[in-house]
C-alpha cells in the first residue's frame, strides 16, 4: 500500500497549491494576492478586498460600481424562506442558523442558470449579510429589516440588525469603517480548518452552496471562528468570578485541566498575528471616540500583559490571535456575542469563495482522501451471537 506519513491536523501537509493569500508565520506577515493586510485594512473597503480574493486583483471604479449594483440587486431573500426560517426554534444558535439557510438558498431559486459562476458568488456575499442580520431579528422575534440600496454593503447590514421603528438606526462612519476593517482582517487566511472544509467537500463536486455551508459548519468550533465568542465569555466570567489574572494564567498553563486562554495561540504564527496588531490598535480608537469604558479591555490588556512575559507562554511562542481583541470591538457595535461566530463568518466568505473556485480551476486537484495509520486488530474472528 506504500509508505504513509502520520500527519495529526495536517499541520505539515500542503494540501493545494494557491496564488491568493501568503502568510509567513515566524515573521508575523500576512498579504492577500501579495498586498500586506495594514495596507488593506488602512485603505480598502470589505466589497474591494473580497474583490481582490476572488478576482485575483483590486477593482477598477467600473468593476466596483457593477459589483455594488449587483450586490443591491441580490440583497433580498425570497419570502417563503422567510417564512420557512421564521419558525427555528428560537435558542437556536445563529450559526446553525445560517449554515442551514445557506444550504437551503439554492432551492428557494429553483431558477437561477449555472452559466455564470460569478453570478452565484455575489448571491452569497449579498444574501449571506442579509440572512446573518435576518437570523439576528428572528432570533428576537422581531420583524426583519429589508436592505436599503442607498447604504454601502457594511452600513446596510449595521442597519438591518439595528433599525426599529422606535429607534430609528443612525449610521455612524466610523463604526461601519470599524465594521470593514474587522470584515477585512477574516477575509482569508490560506487553509484553516474552515477553508479546507470547503475543498475537502467541494472536492467531490459537491455544490457550491454546501460547500460553503460546511465552511459554516466548521468555523462554529471555539477553536476556530468560536473563538471570538468564546474571549468574551471567558473575560465575562473572570469579570463576574472576581478571578485573578495570575489564577487564569495557571490554569492556562496547567495540563491538567482542559481550560486554554482563549483568543491566544495559532498554528501558523508564532509571533504576534498582524490581524490582532490592527484590530487592538482599532479597538483602543473605537472605544475611545464612543467614549464607552468596557472593564472586558481592561482584564484582556491585563492577560496579555502577564502571558507575554510568562515562560509558557514565551515557549510555546502563544500570542494574541485575531479573535482576542475582535470581540470587544463587535461589543461597541452592540453585536450580541452569539453573532460573533457569524460576524466571522461574513468575513470570510470571500476567502472561501475565492478557495473554492482556484480549486475547480485547478486541474491537478483530486477528491480529498487522506490516508491513515490502522491501529486496530489485524485479524478478528466472527462471533456467534449466542457466544459474545
Ligand atoms: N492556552 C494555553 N495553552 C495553549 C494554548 C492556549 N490558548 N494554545 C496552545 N497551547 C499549548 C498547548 O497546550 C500545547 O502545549 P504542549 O505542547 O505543552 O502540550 C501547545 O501549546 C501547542 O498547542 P496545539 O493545540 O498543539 O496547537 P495547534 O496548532 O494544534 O492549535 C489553536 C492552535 C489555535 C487551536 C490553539 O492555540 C488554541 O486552542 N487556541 C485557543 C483557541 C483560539 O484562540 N482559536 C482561534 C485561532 S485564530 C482564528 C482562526 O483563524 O481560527
């Protein structure tokens, strides 16, 4: 059967070849189509980088207004899946939610041609922003809110989670730039575990909209998109415990116990994540420009501050990922923490697309099928019933 080699969570195993992102894990660089991620984040907008992901270079203002035009044009979901979704159960997280929607887009449009892939990645950057805000209103029992098309892609979605007939929602400028950074920074990041969900299944020719519903699937687990949500709650309960700083780093530390620092830690870097530079930087602005006082700051800047000094933490080369600080900046957008995983979701939806489609276009690409190391019984005799 030839020589195997045991690879646990492939983490030396290049599954692909790719032209889109480069990421240098011991010198903290991460470039998408070879463009750095400060230079992204301080200039473009989510639609131009999602852009860049899926077309391989910047938009031109004529390519931009088309794709804004489109985006407008498939904003709206079809009202029986409204009605369809209106009934989840209310508990439901938001991420079962949407991966389910995301599953069930594509028979809600019996219709739509498979001439023009194209056509189908706007779809889902389109309509994905609106199920994401439509899941929120259901999940409140409240009545959704239709996209607007005079509102850019961020400030409409800020606005379908927020507006109210009480409380009109007022864009705010620097809270939906705030939104395009974060969108930015999780657009793409190589073959994470949510990214190879979506080649491993689009590997069997699978559908598109599966596809990129098992990238939903995947991206929930707290040691992936989770982890976002997970900070808050972790730095919630050290809130509300009274824990010390040097008590939650112990357990960190201990093998013992399963408790890990959330928001801490990565497989590829082992220095400080870039996207973490940019969104601490964003979250120390944003909160001081809203004037709001979240103690959450305080006790992260606080955890960070011993870990980076710790032994174990030095050793293991563990810093701040990009979801340590990314909470507390959806928390001053008033994003309830069970979106958060969502919020990571939209984000990275061009990358996936973007992934998807560089492996149809592959022609080296062979279904996923990785091997194993059998560690069970060579041989094992049948047994009668009446003798087991
Ligand atoms: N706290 C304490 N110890 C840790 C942590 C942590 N957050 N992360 C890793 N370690 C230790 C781990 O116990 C192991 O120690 P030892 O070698 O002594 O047994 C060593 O570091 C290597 O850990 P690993 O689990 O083998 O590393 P991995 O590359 O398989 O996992 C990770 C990477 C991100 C899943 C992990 O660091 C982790 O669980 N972090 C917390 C969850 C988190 O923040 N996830 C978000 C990742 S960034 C967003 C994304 O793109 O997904």
């Amino acid at each position: 059967t030839g020589y195997i080699t045991y690879d646990p969570g492939f983490g030396n195993t290049g599954s692909c070849a790719s032209a889109i992102t480069f990421m240098d894990g011991e010198r903290g660089i991460l470039r998408y189509r070879g463009i750095p991620i400060e230079d992204l984040a301080e200039n473009a907008t989510f639609i131009e980088t999602a852009y860049l992901l899926i077309n391989g270079h910047l938009p031109t203002l004529n390519e931009l207004n088309r794709t804004r035009v489109l985006l407008n044009d498939f904003s709206l979901i079809h009202e029986s899946m409204q009605v369809f979704f209106q009934n989840f159960p209310r508990a439901s997280h938001p991420m079962g939610i949407l991966s389910g929607m995301i599953m069930a887009l594509r028979s809600f449009y019996p219709d739509m041609g498979e001439e023009d892939i194209n056509i189908h990645f706007l779809y889902l950057l389109s309509k994905v922003r609106t199920m994401a805000a439509m899941s929120y209103r259901m999940s409140r029992g409240e009545k959704v809110v239709y996209p607007r098309h005079d509102l850019s892609y961020c400030a409409n979605f800020l606005n379908m989670m927020f507006d109210s007939p009480v409380h009109p929602y007022i864009v705010d400028e620097d809270l939906v730039r705030a939104l395009n950074v974060f969108l930015i920074l999780h657009a793409d990041h190589e073959q994470n575990c949510s990214t190879s969900a979506v080649r491993v299944v689009g590997s069997s020719k699978a559908p598109l909209y599966a596809s990129i519903a098992a990238g939903v699937s995947a991206l929930w687990g707290p040691l992936h998109g989770g982890a976002n949500q997970a900070v808050i709650e972790m730095l919630e309960k050290i809130l509300k415990e009274g824990a010390t700083i040097d008590e939650v780093i112990r357990r960190a530390k201990d093998r013992k116990d399963p408790f890990r620092l959330m928001g801490f830690g990565h497989r590829v870097y082992k220095t400080y994540d870039p996207r973490a530079k940019i969104i601490k930087k964003m979250c120390d602005k944003i909160l001081e420009k809203l004037k709001i006082e979240d103690p959450l700051l305080d006790i992260a800047k606080k955890l960070e501050e011993v870990a980076l000094t710790d032994p174990y933490f030095v050793d293991h080369n563990l810093y701040p990922n990009v979801d340590f600080y990314s909470g507390i900046v959806l928390r001053a957008m008033r994003i309830p923490t069970n979106m958060f995983p969502v919020m990571f979701a939209i984000g990275r939806l061009p990358g996936w697309i973007a992934q998807w489609k560089e492996s149809m276009e592959d022609p080296s690409q062979r279904i996923s099928r990785p091997r194993q190391i059998y560690t069970g019984l060579p041989q094992n005799p049948f047994q009668d019933i009446m003798e087991r």
